[in-house]
C-alpha cells in the first residue's frame, strides 16, 4: 500500500515534469520566429482592429453614466468640478481597461476557441504536425503576441473617448463648463493612471488570447466539445481579468 507521502511525492514529481514539458514546448514555439511572424500582423488587425468598434461603444456610454453618477454622489457634498476627476481616474484606471477587457474576453476568447477548436475536431490541427508545422508556433504565438500588442491600443482609444463622452456629458447636462471639467480632470491626475491602465490591459490580452488557445486545442468530442470549450474559454478569461485586477492593484499602487 502506498504511503500518503510518497503519493504526494508523485504526484508533485508529475506536476513539475509537466510544467517541464511545458516550458520547453513554449520556448521551442517562441524561438520558431520563421513560422510566427509573419500571422502576427493579420491576427493583430482580426483581433485588435476589428474589436475597436465594440470597445468604443462601450466607452461611450461608461463616460455617460460616470458623469451621471457623479454629480448625484457629489451634489451638496463636494464641488461639481470633481466629476472630472472622477470621470478620469475611473476610466483610465479601472473601468476603461477592465469593461474593455471583459467585452474583448467574449469576442476575442470565443473567437479563437471556436477557431481552434474546429481545426482540432477536424484534424486539421494534425495536418499541420504532419507538415512539420509547430501547431503551438503556427496558431498560438501569433495570437498571444496580437493580444498582447493590442489590447492596451484598444484599451487607450476607450480611455480616450470615455473621458471625451464623460466631459460632453457634464457641459451638456451637468452645467459644466470646459475649463470646470479639465480642473478636475488634472486636480488629481498622474502619469501612473495612463501606464497602470495599459500594463493591465496588457496582460489581460495574454491572459484572454492564452485561454482561448488552450480551451480550442484541447478540444474534444465535434460540434458540441467545440461550443462547450469556447464557453470554458469566455468564462475562463473573464475570470482571469478580475483576478489580474486585484493583482495589479495590490502590487502597483
């Protein structure tokens, strides 16, 4: 009969020939730069360029309803004037990156998932090994690297027009005037607010496009294997941005 402890002990040996393996099998993918490259920029327009219209929407009505909001939490409390500060630092700090993030972590993660996931069920995935194609060089370095590039360039643009959306609304319906908005735009503004925002944005795009990857190739079962997959995917990537979040906010302020 085995011991406890020696179970344990196999079983921490197998985790870590696996996360061996693992390590190895990324960095013979990454190093494979002839087979990568040249997908990098089309998947960067499919996932990045393609995703801006949505993410604007979004931005659009989060600087409304923050300007909103603002001047009911602030009325009789503070002066008007601070709906620009709130307006800014929420949407370049948390809520630009983070509804950008979630909304991309539907479209982008299901968008791979499926993807891959019917490449997998319909052996193309093994066509490519039999071409001696990396598929981890081919499918999913490309992806990777145009999350990671593009999500804080989306991410930016909805900072951009949040803010801009937030400040029509308070010298539209708040009776505010310009100058009244940038004053308190700038009253608490840091450089920092801009940067932290991109760096999360950043590592949302890895974790989204990663979970998307890993969901669609591990793909079994046809048609149904590759809808429950994408699922996993979408919810997987959601989670890893809220988690990312406290992470990044725990560590950098």
């Amino acid at each position: 009969m085995t011991s406890p402890t020696a179970a344990s002990s196999h079983r921490l040996e197998r985790s870590i020939t696996r996360l061996g393996r693992a390590g190895l099998a990324t960095v013979q993918a990454v190093a494979d730069v002839r087979t990568w490259a040249p997908h990098v920029i089309p998947q960067m327009r499919r996932l990045g360029v393609d995703s801006v219209p949505i993410a604007l929407f979004i931005a659009i009505f989060t600087g409304i309803v923050l300007s909103l909001l603002s001047k009911y939490i602030f009325t009789g409390a503070v002066p008007l004037y601070f709906v620009g500060a709130l307006v800014g630092k929420t949407v370049m700090m948390e809520l630009g990156p983070v509804l950008t993030g979630l909304v991309l972590a539907g479209r982008v993660g299901a968008n791979i998932a499926a993807e891959l996931g019917t490449m997998r069920v319909t052996e193309q995935v093994d066509a490519l090994e039999t071409l001696a194609y990396n598929p981890r060089s081919y499918l999913v370095v490309p992806r990777v690297l145009a999350g990671v590039f593009m999500f804080p360039v989306v991410t930016a643009l909805a900072m951009g027009v949040g803010v801009a959306a937030g400040w029509v609304t308070a010298i539209n319906l708040l009776d505010l005037s310009t100058l009244e908005f940038v004053k308190g735009l700038r009253l608490f503004y840091r450089f920092k607010d801009i940067w932290f925002g991109l760096l999360k944005a950043a590592s949302f795009g890895a974790a989204v496009t990663l979970a998307g990857c890993v969901q669609g190739l591990g793909t079994r079962g046809g048609a149904e294997g590759v809808g429950r997959n994408t699922t996993r995917a979408v919810v997987l990537g959601c989670e890893a941005i809220l988690v990312l979040d406290a992470f990044w906010a725990l560590v950098l302020l």
